[in-house]
C-alpha cells in the first residue's frame, strides 16, 4: 500500500512539474549528448564518447515508458528507422542516479552499411528487444566507419571536385587538348591512341624521351664548352710552357753566299777569307809608285 502511494504521488509531482514548466520542451531537449536536433552530430565507428543527459530525464519516463522503471533500465542503441538493427550497450542503468555512460561505439560494419542513423533507448530491464514496449529515446545521430569521408557538403563538393580535376593523369588532359585543337576525329583518335600507349609503358613518351636526351647531350657539350673558354682564359691565349722547344745548341752562322768566295769592299777583308785568298805578291810587284795610272781616256788622245 505504501509504495502505491508514493509512486501516485511521485506521478502526481511529475504532472505539476510539466504543467508548470516552459511550453515546447520534449524529451529530447534533456539530452546532453547526443543533442538535439535529429541528426546533427556525426561519430566514427570505435571512437569513445560520454552519453549524456540531464537529471530531469526520468521524469519522462511517466509519459513515454510508464512500465519501465527509471532507476533500473536497460541502454540500448538501435536504427533510427530501422528498429531491427539493435544493441544492447549498458544493462541495469539508474537515470536518477546517474548523467552519463561511456561507450566506445561498436556497431556491425554489416549494420553500418545498413543504416547511418541510430538512436538511444531506455527500456525495460531484460528485455529481449525493443521492438516491443515503451522506450524513452534520444535525438537522432550518424556513425559512420572511420575510412568513411564525411557527408559532402557545398564547400566539401567544390573542393572534391578541384581535387578530382587536379589528379587527372595527365594523358587525358593532353588528349582533350588534341581533340580541341583538332580538326579531323582521324588525327584525334590517333593523337589519343599514341598517348595511351605511351602512358600503357613506361610511363613516358618516345618524343619525352627523345627530348631528355637531347637536353642531357646539350648540357653536357655546354658544360665541355665552359670548361674550354674558362681554361684559356685562365692561360691568357699562350700555349703551355711544355710545348716550347728550348734549343741547347749554339747558334749557327748566316749561310754564305755565293759573292762571298772573294772580297769586293775597301775594308780590310775577313780574317776567313784572308787566309783563304792572299794576295798574290806578283801582281804587288807590277805596280810603283811612280808609273801613272792608265785609264781609258788617256788612250785617245
């Protein structure tokens, strides 16, 4: 009889309570975590969080599961449209005891696939499933695998789709560029056929490669080039001491020439040639000094 009493009673103050309290407050603005409106917060499957909620939150009970006892219910979390995919995440819960519950979230990947949306719910103890029964739920939440990338949004879109275009191979590219700049499908389809099998190989093109060979023997002769003019430079434009033939020999006389074999000057010859023509005495004899010259003139007069 007594405990009929106090629980009439304790449905009574719940009454007076909601009678008096702010019009437009539901069950879900007593949840901390995860927090109202539906589907406004995201978690990642095995990540841990703290379910929260305020100490006002058994008072619905009387409304929404008056059969189940607030100081002993069972959590679980379950679809949010699809009830069948259900967990039980905490057993013997008392919500006037206690605010919050930690959980690292493990959901199914299989029941993940199924449905991103799930819900809290506080039923009966021991109970087998939610399907059947009274719950007091929270608002709507995402769980979603951690390789998962978040919902798009519009700025998530934009930046996707720049992303996309930035990491096209770059043989598509070229193959729009051939097939704008052309002006017959033949040549388009062989420019794009070429391009496919170049990038099918090594990744590089016969004319790529024609061109870095080209380019490496350039900047090497350039280089040979440079070292060239840098090193006669240095030298000043004369060979090296080494390629000079220093001679040890003494040098020898001017030829004599072919006048030389007798003496025509008034000086006095040569030591060389005195020795090898001396003056015969006999002609030195034939002249005095005292017998006048004969010239040319004398003779015709």
């Amino acid at each position: 009889m007594t405990s009929i009493c106090h629980y009439l009673a304790s449905v009574l103050i719940l009454h007076l309570v909601q009678l008096v309290s702010p019009q437009g407050i539901t069950v879900q603005d007593d949840w901390v975590l995860p927090a109202r409106p539906d589907k406004a917060e995201y978690f990642l499957n095995g990540d841990k969080i703290t379910i929260e909620w305020t100490s006002d939150l058994w008072t619905w009970f009387f409304d929404y599961a008056p059969d189940v006892d607030p100081t002993a219910c069972d959590l679980w979390v379950t679809g949010w449209e699809l009830h069948q995919y259900e967990n039980k995440i905490a057993p013997r819960v008392n919500v006037q005891a206690r605010t919050s519950i930690d959980w690292v979230i493990d959901i199914p990947p299989a029941e993940l696939n199924a449905t991103e949306w799930w819900v809290f719910r506080f039923a009966a103890l021991g109970a087998s499933t939610t399907l059947e029964g009274l719950q007091v739920s929270s608002p709507g939440f995402g769980v979603r695998e951690k390789q998962q990338p978040p919902p798009p949004t519009s700025s998530t879109e934009q930046s996707s789709s720049t992303t996309t275009a930035s990491a096209t191979p770059s043989s598509v590219s070229i193959s729009e560029a051939t097939e704008a700049g052309s002006t017959g499908e033949s040549s388009t389809g062989e420019s794009r056929d070429s391009i496919s099998s170049s990038s099918d190989g090594d990744g590089l093109s016969t004319g790529a490669k024609a061109g870095i060979g080209i380019g490496a023997t350039v900047a090497g002769l350039s280089l040979l080039a440079a070292g060239w003019l840098f090193g006669r430079k240095k030298r000043g434009g004369k060979p090296p001491v080494d390629m000079l033939e220093v001679s040890t020999e003494p040098p020898k006389p001017p030829p004599m020439a072919a006048h030389d074999n007798r003496y025509w000057g008034y000086g006095q010859p040569p030591h060389y040639m005195a020795v090898a023509n001396p003056i015969n005495p006999s002609y030195a004899e034939l002249e005095t000094p005292d017998q006048p010259r004969l010239s040319e003139l004398d003779g015709h007069r």
